[in-house]
C-alpha cells in the first residue's frame, strides 16, 4: 500500500473542533467578512485537513504527538497572530516532506476560498475552481490580489492603502449626489429609518391602510424600551390608522410583542378582521403591498432616541429620492442603473417574496435604496476611471475596484427590504441571516453616511481587516480559474492532494443566492469583467447542485441528475490527484440515503475511503439547530485512488464492522458528539470497510446493498452509545425500549425526518407503525417524534409490555401520587428486580436535558427506588399475567 498521510493515521481533533467552533464567532480579519459566501467552512478545520492530507504519517510515537502539537496550537484563529512560529513549524514539516517543490493542492469546489486559503497558508501551490463568477470573484479578493500587490518594502503602498483611499474617494463622491434624498444632512438625520408593508383591510365597512409588523418593539432592552402603538379615530377619520412612537416601559397591560402580523396572517387593529396567509398572498400579487415609514433612530453623542419620522424626511424618502432614481444613468454597455432582472419565480422554496409576487430584484429594494446603491455602484466605475487617470497599474485597479464594488454588495446586504431589526439587541439583521430570503414585514433602512461611524465605514473596516488577514499569509498568489469540476482542465496527476466541500444535493442554491449581489457586481464593475458577467444572472446550466426548483421548470435538477454531476467531478479528482495523493471531502448531510449515493459514486469514480474524522464546522447558535435534528458536524472521507476487486462475505463484514466502528468512535467519544452528529460519525468507519469489496454477498450468494450495510453502521453504533450510557450489556433491555432511550439521547424531543427515522427503527428491529398505536411515536407529515409519558394519554401494561411502557406508566403512576398502584406495577411485572428496568431509567434522566418534565419524573422515581423495590417485594403476585394497569389520562390525574 502506499504510503499513509498523516490524516489517514491520527489528527488533533479536540483541539481542532474547539477552534473551529469558536472561529464560527470571530469576525475581526476573518475572510467570511470581505464577502458573504455561504457554508464557508472553518480555517481551523481546513488547515488540519490540509496539511494532514499532505503530511506523511509519522512512525515515531514522540515525533507524531509533536506534529499533532503544532497542529493544535497553530488551530484558534487568534494564534495566527499571537504564535507565529506555530504557522512556520507546520510549513517548514511540508517543505521537508516536498524537497523538489511546493506541493500542488486543488479545491475546485473553492466557494468562499477557506480551503485553499489555509492552503496557502501553509506554503502550497494552490489552484482554486469554482463555477459560479461571485464566488470567482470572492476567491480572486482572497487567493490572488492580496498576495500579488502586497507591499514589498516600507516605502510602497500596500493595496489596504489603496483600498482605503478609494473607499474615501467613492464616499466623497457620492455623499453630495445623496444628500438631497437625506434632507437633514448626513450628520444629524435619522441612522436608521422604520418601515413597514402595508394593505388595504378586508372588511369593506373599514378599509384601513393597515401597517404590517411582527412587533411593536423598536428597543427592548435593559439599557432602553421603545415601541409603538396604533390609534385610530373611528367617527372621524375612520381610514387612517396613526402610528405613534413611546419611550420606556409600557405601561400595564400593553404587550409590543403583538404586532398585526401572526404566521403570515394579517390583523386589521382598527376593526379586528384577520386576512389569511392565502388572502395576504394573492391580495400581495393582485394588489401590490403598499408600505410606510413610521419610526426613526438617531444617534447623537451615544444617546439613542426613537421617534416619528418629520414630513421632510417623508417627503424625500417617498417623492424626492424615487425622482432621483429617475435620473441615474443606465451603463454604456446598455445596463440599467438598478437591476430590473426577474427572479428565478420557481425558486420560491428559498426567495420567501416570490410568493407575494416580488418577482424581480429590484423588487427587494425600495426607491431610496436602490437610489443609494445604484449611486455607489456609479461611484466605482467613477473611482475606477480616477484610478487610471491618475497612472496606476490597470491591473492593480482592477483589483482594488473589486474590492469596492464588493462594499455596493455588502451596502445591499444591509439595506435591502428584507433586513429586519432585533430590539433586543438594537441591530440590524443582514439580508441573508440563513441561506434563504425570508418574508419581512417591517424593515430597516439606514443612510451609509450619517456619520463617520456609519455602515460605509463600518464596511470598509471589515474588508481592510480581512484584506490585512489575507496580505499576511507570506506566500504566493493562488491560481484561481472559473471552470466546471466536471471537466478539469488539468493533466493526470497534477495535483498532490485534492481537498474539496462539495454541494450537498439541495441543502444550498448557490447560484440562485448569489444572483443577489451579481445584479449589484454587474453595475459596480460589470465592465472590467466582461467574461464574468455576460449572462443576465450566474450561469447555472453545469452547476453541481440539486434545486429546490419546481419540478416542471427548466431549473429543475433531480437527485439522480445531481449525482451523475457529482460523480463525473469525483472521477475527475481521481484522474487529476497523483497516484500516492489522498483526495479529501468535507461532506455533512443528514440523510442516510445521501451518505449510500456518495459510496456508490466514489466506488465508480476509482475511489475508496481510508479512513474519516468527524469535524465540527457548524455555529450551534444557527437558527436551524433550533428548528429540528441536524448536524454540527462535517465528516471528512479521506479516499485514495484505488478500484476494490475482493469479495466480501456479510458475516465477516458485520464483524469486521462492529471492530471498526468501535474502534474509532472510542477516539471520537472524545469530541462529545450527540445526535445525528454521532450517527453521521459511524458513517466514515462504515466506508472504511464497505469501500474495501467490490462486492460484499450473503453464503446464498446474494448481494448486501448498500443500503443495508448502512443500516447495520446505524445498528452498531446506536448499541455502543447505549452500552455507554447503560454501562451493561444491552441485549438485557428489549429493543424498543433501546429504541426509545437511542432517540431520546440523540434527538430529544425533535421531529426526525421520516428517512432518518426508518432507519433507526430498521437499526433495533422495531415497528414504528405499533410503536405509533401503542402511543410511543406520533408522526407528523413527513417526520416523527417520540412522546415522554406526560404526553401520552394513556399507557397499559400487558403480559407482553415493554420496559419502557412499564417505565412510562410508572412514571404516570408516581406523577399521580398513586403509590400502591405503583408498587403493585413493579411487583406483578418484576420491573422492582430487573436491573435492566433501573439502568433504563437512570440513562434516561441522565440524557434528558435539565428542566425536562420526564426527567424530573425519573428522578423521583429512581430516588426512591430502594423503598419501592422493598415494598414491591413484600406483595405477593398471585397470577404469571400482569393485570392491565390504567393509568389514566391526563385529564382524569388532574381530577385524581
């Protein structure tokens, strides 16, 4: 075999994961705040995947907890600047283990550059591919001009010079062409201006303009409390709902949290009616919403107030700025000012305002706005004809026009009609706060100028930072090509290494995301790259993906389309990495289904994995980790090029498996997974022995599908987490009462995704459909829960209960107060002395999360578990049967 890389061996994963759960919070100089790119993933997990997949594997047991050392300390984002020498150390490893020159690294699913930016980092040669022209772009700021037009003695200005000063210059010139639509001078007007949508009340004896707000807080705070309230003069002016702005606490019986707006339904406060979500739907694209400014924020010396708008300030929002619009000159190519392209309307899965008939992408903006942005965006073609005027190096202006038409993007980021406002922290959410364009009623909008501490320079230090980041990493441009991972255009064996994070099926639509802030690149420096922008959004026709789109449009991408996609790139990594060169996938999916077609399309592309390590590269404060079961963590599969000829036999598979599996995840128990986290990590140890066979058959001569040697990685490590937290053999519990205590400890009380859950009920034998009629699992559409025993109606219990049912109704039992009902339960079913029913019940409130009503049950029962056993010893069961104990609902135990 050849030669191991060191990822292949061991990694210092508890130090990496903390780093990299951390760095999800750090902004100051990191490159996640020069653009927005989406499902960047962590440097600290990309360099350690990096060089571990390029480093030999150390033989010498104090030489590799040395090299795992290095790897650890130089991990927190902060020790890059602090302890440098950490940096050099792992460099100074590659290039002794590349004598004839650097070694050559690939990500052609480059993204938000991560990968190939640590790959710099650490001295490679770096070539960097992606398809979509933003992200392109966003790789060229990050990988190629920082390092090319750095400052190479004290006396030459860098390019954060440069960039500083023509930030300076596009505000200079454009703050006077927008000081009319901000009457009150940039300095002492409003920072933030409160709007919101609008509509005609349904009921015809009202016809209220009715202000459309999820809340009525404007700050709600410990430091500050602001909010409005409506009035309305039904005798005199019957039509007109006013809108006034109070400071401090409201008073008593006054709740801001009410706005007129509940799950997408409407609340006329002047008469009561209620529109429905479908009426605000289809009265939003037959009528067009209507919208309103009804609030201010000023800032002056620190103090906040909140306070209604003046009539100028009305006046030039509503009159002044859209006749200014008018006036902006289209771009000579033909262009216009602002983007008038339509939407791609069968992405409405991911653009929350398609269904309200917001269709274009001027659509997201109001006047002002896009007076704002499209005046900027005529500042960096004007910066940019400064630049050359006054002598610089065409290609050095290019980049810096760049990085100014990157602050147009982030200004849109900012004050489009979709960013919301957070009172309690009084901030301003991003367009973009999940990978998706939410429906929002009520938004901001804010002036970029209104003081020297105001959003344009607040911009320009976020970018000069990650700019100063990228400028310091000592090496050498990265290559960066525009080019389609399916059709590399490299020789055989370019590459020492590949390290990619490929798309995953539809959890992302890159292209159509993107096609937010390429509308804006187009109009800010369009010109200087024609090749880029040629198309009226992001070319989307060979882009790895699978769309959310509707299935009978011409953007529609199936699953199957999707991984013959991915399968041809993946062929192409092997053809493109050299022979002893490992290829690295970052892959995080919680679909089973998703992990089986991945081994399929690497067992096609000559692939086998090697080894994996489970990864942390999610922010556990993201808003979907609070809407269900998903993961925190990436697997990384490490493959080699190799094609599997042996046959496998199962049942020496399944053994072989069940030592895998154990192995590594008593490495991984390190890392205190939990959830789909821990089952995605028996993933990467399955494929180690699943990707050894070509074939792996039953004695009758069958083949194992995939599929079912993937429920047998689910089996094996569902009964090592439970063998760890019953701390026994855990054939003595039946299997759904495993079941049950498997999915308490790895999803809580969350809906699983029914796929998610077939597989677990495949994993401990059990029928979800009885588990269902015995009340245990409720499902709902497309997803299933477990109910806890507060939850359940009712719980008998049979000759033929489970120990979790007898659990839940002794729960039920010791709830009530019903103690000698209790006693007898134990008793009749020898739950008081079966081990098993104890270790059952102390491993679920050890899982159970704190303040959990089952959990506070179990710790009653299990402390008073020695005088139960005694008293249930002491009755005298007369009969083998159980009797059938009814517990009762949980309206007669109150009654009770």
């Amino acid at each position: 075999m050849t030669d191991q890389k060191l990822i292949e061996q061991e990694l210092p994963l508890a130090e990496v994961n903390t780093a990299s759960a951390t760095e999800k919070s750090v902004r100051h100089g990191h490159i996640s705040t020069m653009h927005l790119w989406w499902a960047r993933r962590p440097l600290a997990m990309s360099r350690a995947v990096v060089f571990g997949s390029l480093h030999p594997a150390v033989a010498d047991e104090e030489e590799r907890d040395q090299v795992l050392a290095d790897i650890a300390v130089a991990s927190p984002f902060d020790s890059l600047a602090r302890y440098p020498t950490a940096i050099e150390r792992l460099q100074e490893r590659l290039a002794a283990a590349f004598p004839h020159g650097r070694p050559k690294v690939l990500d052609c699913f480059a993204g938000g550059g991560a990968i190939p930016l640590e790959a710099l980092r650490l001295g490679c040669d770096v070539t960097a591919v992606d398809i979509n022209p933003v992200a392109h772009l966003v790789q060229r700021a990050a990988l190629e001009f920082p390092q090319t037009y750095r400052a190479r003695s004290l006396e030459e200005p860098s390019l954060v010079d440069d960039f500083l000063q023509w930030a300076g210059w596009v505000r200079d010139w454009a703050r006077p062409r927008l000081a009319e639509a901000f009457p009150t001078g940039h300095e002492n007007g409003p920072a933030v201006f409160f709007w919101c949508r609008t509509m005609v009340c349904g009921n015809p004896a009202c016809r209220a303009e009715v202000p459309l707000v999820t809340s009525r807080w404007l700050a709600d705070s410990a430091r500050r409390k602001a909010w409005i309230s409506f009035e309305c003069d039904r005798v005199s002016n019957p039509s007109v709902i006013e809108i006034s702005v109070h400071s401090g606490a409201p008073p008593r019986g006054e709740d801001p949290k009410k706005g007129t707006i509940k799950a997408s339904s409407a609340t006329c406060p002047a008469c009561g009616t209620t529109r429905s979500s479908q009426d605000m739907r289809e009265y939003a694209k037959n009528t067009g919403l209507g919208r309103r400014l009804y609030a201010c924020l000023e800032i002056a010396n620190g103090v906040r107030q909140y306070r209604a708008p003046m009539e100028d300030e009305r006046r030039a929002a509503e009159v002044t700025a859209p006749s200014l619009l008018d006036k902006l000159e289209e771009l000579p190519d033909g262009t216009s000012a602002v983007p008038d392209e339509p939407m791609v309307t069968s992405q409405y899965r991911r653009y929350g305002n398609l269904v309200y008939g917001i269709d274009t992408f001027r659509g997201l903006f109001i006047e002002r706005q896009l007076l704002v942005l499209g005046t900027l965006a005529a500042g960096v073609r004007a910066a940019h004809a400064a630049m050359l005027d006054g002598g610089m190096d065409p290609a050095r202006a290019k980049a810096v026009a760049t990085y100014l038409g990157f602050m147009v993007d982030k200004i849109a980021d900012y004050d489009s009609s979709f960013t919301s406002w957070a009172a309690s922290g009084e901030f301003q959410r991003s367009t973009f706060p999940r990978q998706a364009i939410a429906m929002v009623w009520d938004f901001v909008e804010t002036d970029p100028f209104w003081s020297d501490d105001a959003i344009w320079a607040s911009h320009t230090r976020w970018i000069e930072l990650a700019l100063r980041h990228c400028e310091n990493l000592g090496a050498g441009p990265a290559t960066v090509r525009r080019g389609n991972a399916q059709d590399l255009p490299f020789p055989d064996g370019s590459f020492d290494s590949v390290v990619v994070d490929p798309p995953y099926y539809d959890a992302i639509q890159y292209g159509d995301l993107s096609d937010f802030f390429y509308v804006w690149l187009k109009r800010s420096i369009g010109p200087l790259y024609p090749e880029l922008f040629a198309t009226p959004l992001t070319p989307k026709k060979q882009e790895v993906i699978e769309t959310r789109a509707d299935k009978k449009s011409a953007e529609y991408v199936s699953h199957d389309e999707f991984e013959q996609r991915l399968q041809r790139a993946l062929a192409e990594m092997a053809r493109v990495v050299t022979p002893d060169g490992v290829v690295s996938i970052v892959f995080a999916h919680t679909d089973v289904a998703a992990w089986e077609r991945l081994l399929r399309a690497l067992r096609s592309a000559g692939l086998i994995v090697t080894t994996s390590w489970p990864m942390r590269s999610e922010r556990e404060a993201r808003s979907t980790a609070q809407i269900s079961a998903v993961l925190g963590s990436s697997v990384v599969l490490v493959c080699r090029r190799a094609a599997a000829t042996e046959e496998g036999f199962y049942d020496e598979v399944v053994r072989e498996l069940h030592a895998r599996i154990a192995e590594r995840l008593e490495d991984f128990d390190q890392m205190s997974l939990a959830g789909a986290d821990y089952f995605v990590s028996a993933i990467g140890p399955a494929f180690d022995v699943f990707a050894r066979y070509a074939r792996i058959s039953r004695l009758s001569g069958e083949e194992v599908n995939v599929g079912e040697l993937m429920v047998l990685a689910r089996q094996a490590v569902a009964h090592h987490a439970m063998r760890r937290l019953l701390g026994e053999d855990t054939t003595a519990l039946d299997n759904p009462s495993l079941f049950y205590l498997t999915w308490r400890w790895a999803y809580d009380g969350a809906a699983v995704p029914a796929d998610e859950a077939y597989k677990l009920e495949r994993a401990f034998e059990v029928d979800l459909s009885l588990l269902a009629r015995g009340g245990l699992v409720v499902q709902d559409g497309q997803s299933f829960t477990v109910v806890g025993p507060e939850d359940r109606d009712q719980v008998t219990v049979t000759g033929g209960s489970s120990t979790i049912d007898i659990l839940h109704a002794a729960c039920q039992l010791w709830d009530s107060g019903r103690r000698k009902e209790l006693e007898q339960l134990l008793a009749e079913t020898s739950a008081a002395s079966d081990p098993a029913f104890w270790a059952l019940a102390k491993a679920l409130a050890q899982t159970l999360p704190e303040g959990d009503r089952e959990r506070t049950i179990l710790l009653g029962l299990t402390g008073s578990g020695d005088s139960l056993t005694a008293a249930a010893s002491r009755i005298i069961v007369t009969t083998d049967t159980p009797r059938l104990f009814d517990p009762g609902t949980p309206q007669q135990k109150d009654e009770r």
